[in-house]
C-alpha cells in the first residue's frame, strides 16, 4: 500500500506561513513524509512560488519582510533595502507611530533587470 500524501492545503498553509516569517508544525507523521517525498516537496515549492508572487506591497513597523526589497515609507517618502526575514522599522522621523512601508522593487524585479 502506498503512503498518503500531506494534504495539500497542510503544505499550502506551510508556504504561506514561510512566506511571511511564521511559524506552522507539521505533524510527526507529515513531518518525516515531506522530507522524503519528492511528490510533496513538488507540491510546497509550486506553492511556496504562488504565495511570493502574491505578496502584499505594503507592511507595517515589526512585520518581518518577506522577500529582499526596496522600500519607502508612505509618511515621509524615506527609502530603505530591507533584507529577506528582515523586520521592518519604524519612521525615523516619527517614532512611536506606525510607519508604512511600500515596495519599490523586489528581488525578482532585480533579477529581470539583470537578465
């Protein structure tokens, strides 16, 4: 008989929550079958692509970043490179407050640049 796979909203939920600098456990179970399954892995990598090119375009003050980007702030017009997994930070002119971040150009904009 033949294993079961991981569900795939289980592995969507995963990407999604990588993207974004998450936390998500899989099972025990589900766990030791993602890491031997290319089937399973096949399926979170098309995920894990769908949810990058999804991203929102703008973050608030503590938000981890998800992709390398270029970024201002919508209070100001401040620009910073914020790396992958970075958090990004409040306006240096108006600390305290929520700051709002909106991409510029990303790392796959980058990318298309350089191609």
């Amino acid at each position: 008989m033949e294993a079961a796979h991981i569900k795939t909203f289980r592995l969507f939920d995963r990407a999604q929550a990588q993207s974004t600098g998450r936390d998500f456990q899989l099972l025990d179970w589900e766990d030791a079958h993602f890491r031997q399954c290319p089937e399973c892995h096949a399926v979170f990598e098309v995920f894990a692509r769908q949810v990058l090119e999804r991203l929102p375009s703008l973050f608030g003050n503590g938000e981890l970043n998800p992709t390398t980007g270029q970024y201002k702030n919508l209070c100001c017009d401040l620009e910073i490179r914020v790396p992958a997994r970075g958090v990004f930070p409040e306006c240096q002119n108006h600390p305290k407050l929520p700051t709002v971040w909106r991409l510029l150009k990303g790392e796959s904009d980058e990318a298309n640049e350089h191609a």
